[in-house]
C-alpha cells in the first residue's frame, strides 16, 4: 500500500511537473505572438506616417506670408 502510494505520488508530481512546462511553453508562444503583432502595429504606423500627405496652407497679410504645414 505505501509502495502504489509513494508511486503515485511520484506520477502526480511528474504530471504536474508536465503541466506546468506545457504551460511556460504555452505562455512564452503568446508572449511572442504579442510582441510580434505590436511590432507589426509599429511598422505599419510608421508606414502610414510616412504616406500621410503634407497639407501646406498659407495666408498673407499686407506683405507677409504665413505658411504651415501639417
């Protein structure tokens, strides 16, 4: 009886010990999945940054012109 009870306490520890890698593993693959689509979201701001037309906009008052662009 303590002999089919030590070894199944021994099972349980090795499936815990099972789970608890799969679930690193898992965590770790989210983890990268998300550091992976932020990067994306990043480039693809920077993208449409850089594809955002200029709108220049000028005034003039008497002899003086104000331009500014956005």
């Amino acid at each position: 009886m303590a002999e089919t009870r030590t070894h199944l306490l021994a099972e349980g520890n090795r499936i815990v010990a099972d789970l608890k890698q799969e679930n690193e593993a898992e965590l770790a693959r989210r983890q990268a999945a998300l550091d992976t689509i932020a990067r994306w979201a990043q480039t693809q701001q920077m993208i449409n940054t850089m594809n955002r037309p200029v709108i220049t906009s000028c005034n003039q008052f008497s002899g003086m012109v104000n331009c500014f662009s956005r």
